[in-house]
C-alpha cells in the first residue's frame, strides 16, 4: 500500500506540480469539501482514484490531462457552505463554471482538462456532458469519493481542517 501511494504521489507531481505548489491550490485547505474534508484533500483523492479506476478498468486515457483535470474540478477558490460568501444559484450546479473560470486564468488548460472540470457534475449539470474517457472517470471518482466523504467513510481530515483553518487565520 505504500508503494502504491508512494507512486501515486510521484505522478501527481510529474504531472501537475505547479498546480500543487499555487497559491490559490493550496489555499482549497481551508474550505471544507464535504463533512470535514478540504477541498485539497478531495481533489487529491479523486484524483489518486482516478488514475487507480482507470488502471484497474484497463482504460487508455491521457494520465496528465486527467490527473491536472481532476484536482481542478473543484477549483471553485469560496466556501459553498458560506451563502454570503458564493455566487448566485446552486452550487452542485454552478461551482463546475466558477472552477473552470479559475483555472483558465491560472493554468494553460487543454480542451480535455477543460470538458473534465466542466462536466464532473453530470448528470445533475445535464448540458455539460463528459466528452471524453477522462472525463468519465473523474466523474466517477469524485462521486464516490464524494459519497466516502458525505458518509465519513474517508477518516483524519477533522484535526487537519482545524490545523488549516488556524493556519490561514480563517474563521
């Protein structure tokens, strides 16, 4: 199991260290996903899960636009728990367009990693349809890594939250 992480790591960093070393990446720390999960750790995950779902399938797919298309996914930069503090409307179905406004403006994307941030939330976003085999499987992992983390499946982010949030200073 160590080896496997140890591995998984190596790739998220061959593929996206830039993205991992932002500012605004990092600050995804001290908003909370779902339950208590930070944003970072989520889209780490499905990330992870989607490189081990697309092995375990056998799928062809692009590792590097997939891995940067996922840890994007959520690249939203607000806490959607915060009504004053998020856009209008519902955020399952805005946050994908908000996600993928602030990755074009800090990242070069591909049409690829474009279609995986936009269309993660299908089927609930029923016009954004994932257009590539990418793009599946990062919906895939983030639903049931959504679905671990909804159910407090995905254990030891509370004391890692708090830690964030004292951090950064954040109420």
């Amino acid at each position: 199991e160590y080896n496997k992480q140890r591995k998984l790591h190596k790739k998220l960093n061959d593929y996206a260290s830039d993205i991992l070393n932002s500012e605004n990446f990092q600050s995804t720390r001290v908003h909370v996903q779902h339950g208590s999960i930070p944003v970072y750790r989520h889209c780490i995950d499905v990330a992870k899960r989607s490189l081990l779902l697309a092995k375990a399938l056998r799928i062809r797919v692009n590792e590097k636009e997939m891995t940067r298309g996922a840890l994007l996914h959520d690249y939203f930069l607000y806490d959607w728990h915060d009504k004053g503090n998020r856009p209008k409307g519902l955020h399952g179905y805005t946050h994908p367009l908000a996600a993928l406004k602030n990755a074009e403006r800090d990242f070069n994307l591909t049409g690829r990693e474009k279609n995986i941030i936009m269309s993660h939330m299908w089927p609930l976003t029923l016009t954004k349809l994932p257009r590539c085999r990418e793009a599946w499987i990062v919906s895939a992992a983030d639903k049931y890594t959504s679905m671990l983390e909804t159910l407090k499946l995905t254990h030891g982010a509370a004391g890692q939250y708090i830690k964030n949030k004292e951090k950064h200073n954040v109420s």
